[in-house]
C-alpha cells in the first residue's frame, strides 16, 4: 500500500472539523457508484499530528490504493494521550461517490497498563447514511444509533470495527461515535491456606524399664507461613517423660509452606500395660492437628520359694530346693539366684551350676522366659545343733527382686554310755564297797533330765552316796536327783557306798533314763563278797 499525505482544502478543512467533533461528513461530486478519484491538488503534506501536547482529536490525511482518507484520533477521557486510558481511531475516506459502497473503518486501543472494562462503542448517524452491515455486528440498533459491546480490553489490547455503507445523495454523510468504558483497577490478592500435619511415631512395646522413643513431627502442609508453632501433650496416668514431666511442651517456632521438623521424646512408665499418647500440634493462625498411637508395656515377674526338711540330724546332708518362676509376661534377663550359707552350715554343693562366692551360693540363669520356672538345689551340713535358716533371693533385668526363706533344726543324736564299777572285788563281809557310776554322753546332742537309779541286793546295805546330784535311798533303790542336761561329750559321775552284809555273789544294778532316750539303759557291777 501506498500512503501519500496531502494539503487539505476547503471540503477537507469542513471534514476535519466534523472529525474534531467526533463526526466524518463526506461530499459526492458526482453520481457514479464508482470510488472517487483522487484530488488534482498537488500532494500535501501531513497536516496534523496527535501529539501529547495536544487535546482533543487529531487528524492525518493519506492515500491508499488512489483513495484519500482521513483519521481521526481522539484520546478518552483527557484528550491528552499520555493521561488517557483509550485511543479511539477513525478513517474514513475523504469523498466518496452517490451509492458506491465505502468502508468506515474503528480501531480502539487500551493504552494502560489494567484492564479496561465494559468498553462500548456507538455510532449515530445522520441523513445520508446508510450502514448494510458491520464486523463484528452490531449488539444492538435503536434508531440510528448502533451499539458494539467490546467487553473488557486487557492492557495493550486493540479492538477493530468495520462499517459497509453508502450514501444515496449529494452532500455530506455525517458518523458521530462515542467510547465509553469503566476503568479497572485490579490488584491480586493472593489467597492461602493454613493447615498443619503432626505424626507420632511411638514404639509398639516394650519392657517396662526399658525407655519408650517415640518421634514427633510436624509439618506445615499449607500455603501460608505459620507461626508461634506448639507441640503439647498432657501424658495418660503412668507415664512420664525421662525427666519425670507428665506433660510434653516443645516450642517449634515459624515454619515456611512444605517445612517440618521431628523432635525425638523418649518417655518411661510406673506400670505395665497399654498407653495412649496423643500430642496436639497448634499455631497462631488457629490451625491444629493431633495424632494418636498406642504402646503396649510388658514386664517380667518371679516367683521364688524354698523347701527344706523340717529337721536333720548333725552330720546328715540338708538338700534345700530352690523353686524359681517368670509369672510375667516379658522375659527375665540377667537373672541371678543366690542363696546365703546360714551360719553353723557348710555347702557341700549344688545343681543347675551353683558355685560358692563369699558367703553365697549363686546361680546365673540367664534369661528366664514368661512362663518359665526352674529347680535349683544345694547341700549343706552341719556341726552343731541349730536352727538353719536359708533366705534364698532371685532378682533380673527389670525385674523386682523377691525372696523366700526356709528353716532346718539341725538336732543331734544324743548316745549315753552307762559305765558302773566297782572299787574293790572282792570284799569281805562287813567292810564297805564303793560303787563309781559314770554316765557319759557319746552323742551329738545335749542329754537331759538324765535320771540314775541304782538298786542293793538283800546281800548289801546303803551308807551314803555323792557325785553330780544329791541321792536318796528308799530301802535297797537309791534315786539320784536328775541332771538337767548333760553336753555331747561331758560325764555325770556318782559313788554309791554300800556295806557288804553277808557272803555272795552280788549284782549291784543302775539304770539310766533322759528326755532322748525311749527306753532305760541298764548295768549291772558283779561283786564278790566274802
């Protein structure tokens, strides 16, 4: 396309006046439907330019294609180009002939950087116009105003209308438009969401003495910052952290969108059995979020008691049994049993690898199952009488020590050895015999309430008697007064004096009773008397 810039004359000087005021008039000077043909004038130059000094419309004049045409610009709403929102553009081609079809030609810019909205675009033509169509169409005609409505225009955006029309006589064809708009103001405001993730992770079970991990972590899982972020739990009944705090407060802070952090709490427990650890997660924009996980307690429980014979006799071995049992129901590691030597005993040996250490017999059982039991025995003996008490103790890994005791009298065997002699052998009539009785106690037991009674043939008389208790005689027996006990090992000793009455063959005859023995010993002494 060519484009040459022309003077105006008279007729161009009346269009640019109609163009100012928002109006194209147009003149035919001849009745041929054909396009005009171009001025004779020699080429002009621009005439005017829009320019942000001025106000109001603007115009140039070219040439296309051998037509002369005039645009029009007019700046909404000052005028003034560089204050403006919109740039309303019209051409429209300086003479045209009666009845041929002409274009008129709109383009609307948005010189803004927003959005410019419910733009909308009228025509009002006079006489001497007529429009057969447009592109787009129009929305809208009442009367001789036709109506575009653009819509919203995007900053930078342009809008083109094209008008086919004609004018059926001589004269002017007047077109006045009008723009109007709503300029808008658009700020984004961005919208986010504030949610927040806690996760527990608790371990399942474990020992009760044992420390129970478990990890917190939190997580911001929304699109905003969130702040003054709290990590609290009040702990169920039994359940404490390491420090013995029944409540868990961990300040987290700030955390951006997708942040976490994890905190590690190792707790502990005054029981066995299941407990329910639900921390909460809170920020200062309101949000919250929980969890809950379970953890199952376990522990193991022994049972020990001990057996042993009531009563032994000194110098027979005493076996004393050991029952052990893990009532619980978590094993019982490191298990020890030890059972001390009672004084007056001493350990010959044991089963299940008990060995003497210090003053103990100890077994190291290892580990002892929930349900598990075991039988641990030792030998002992004694020298002495006594009572023999074992206190026996089993204790474990998180295991509670117990204990048990059992008793052994340990009694000894009292053995009397009655001995009667006589001083002299024989004896003459009338002379006096000295009988020695002697009692001894062989036995390891204490003899007691030991009673001696010796008994005179006719043949002899009692005189007197003396030793370890006093004496009585009641015609031919003699009773000693009782000894209270005689000591493994120790002698009572009596002389009985007697007088030899007449010649014979004489039996002087003692018999022994005490608490041990069931039935009295008895001895005789033979003694000839001449």
């Amino acid at each position: 396309m060519k484009v040459k810039l022309f003077k105006l004359g008279a007729a161009a000087s009346a269009l640019a006046v109609l163009l100012l005021s928002g109006c194209a008039t147009q003149t035919a000077t001849t009745d041929s439907a054909s396009e005009p043909e171009p001025a004779s004038e020699p080429a002009p130059t621009r005439t005017s330019e829009f320019s942000d000094s001025g106000y109001g419309p603007a115009y140039t004049t070219f040439e296309r294609d051998g037509i002369l045409y005039v645009k029009g610009s007019t700046a909404y709403p000052t005028g003034i180009l560089s204050s403006s929102s919109l740039l309303l553009e019209k051409v429209v081609p300086q003479e045209v002939m009666v009845g041929a079809p002409y274009r008129v030609e709109y383009t609307l810019r948005n010189l803004t950087d927003v959005t410019l909205g419910d733009v909308v675009l009228e025509d009002v033509v006079g006489g001497n116009f007529n429009l057969s169509d447009s592109a787009p169409a129009a929305d809208a005609m009442d009367g001789n105003t036709a109506t575009w409505l653009l819509g919203d225009m995007p900053p930078g955006a342009t809008r083109n209308v094209i008008l086919r029309a004609s004018s059926p006589e001589e004269g002017f064809a007047e077109i006045c438009s009008r723009v109007t708009f709503v300029p808008v103001h658009c700020e984004q405001i961005r919208v986010v969401r504030a949610d927040l993730e806690l996760v527990l992770d608790l371990m399942p079970q474990g020992i009760l003495c044992d420390p129970i991990p478990s990890t917190i972590t939190v997580r911001n899982t929304g699109s905003s910052r969130l702040t003054d972020v709290t990590i609290s739990e009040s702990l169920p009944s039994g359940l404490t952290t390491l420090d013995g705090l029944s409540t868990i407060s961990i300040p987290v802070g700030t955390l951006d969108p997708g942040q976490s952090e994890s905190f590690d709490v190792d707790l502990k427990a005054a029981r066995t059995g299941s407990f329910e650890v639900s921390p909460e997660a809170t920020s200062a924009q309101g949000v919250r979020a929980q969890d809950m996980d379970t953890t199952m307690l376990a522990a193991p429980e022994l049972v020990i008691s001990c057996d042993s014979p009531a009563e032994r006799f000194i110098g027979r071995p005493v076996n004393v049994c050991l029952q052990v049992e893990n009532s619980g129901d978590a094993p019982s590691n490191m298990t020890v049993v030890s059972m001390a030597v009672p004084a007056g005993a001493s350990f010959q040996g044991a089963t299940g690898g008990g060995t003497l250490v210090g003053n103990e017999v100890v077994w190291n059982v290892g580990s002892l199952a929930p349900g598990g039991n075991l039988e641990l025995c030792a030998t002992f003996t004694g020298s002495i009488p006594s009572m023999l008490t074992f206190t026996s103790t089993a204790e474990g890994d998180c295991a509670d020590p117990v204990s048990s005791t059992c008793r052994t009298e340990l009694t000894g065997i009292p053995a009397i050895l009655l001995e009667v002699i006589d001083l002299e052998d024989p004896i003459e009539v009338g002379a006096n015999q000295t009988y020695q009785i002697v009692v001894t106690n062989q036995g390891t037991a204490p003899a007691t309430n030991v009673q001696v009674v010796a008994t005179l043939e006719d043949e002899q008389r009692y005189v007197s008697s003396s030793g370890s208790s006093s004496a009585s005689a009641s015609g031919q027996r003699i009773t000693m007064r009782p000894v209270a006990a005689i000591a493994p090992g120790d002698k009572a000793v009596w002389e009985v004096v007697v007088e030899a009455l007449a010649a014979g063959d004489i039996r002087f005859s003692v018999e022994i009773e005490s608490d041990q023995i069931q039935r009295p010993v008895r001895e005789t002494e033979a003694t000839n008397q001449y």
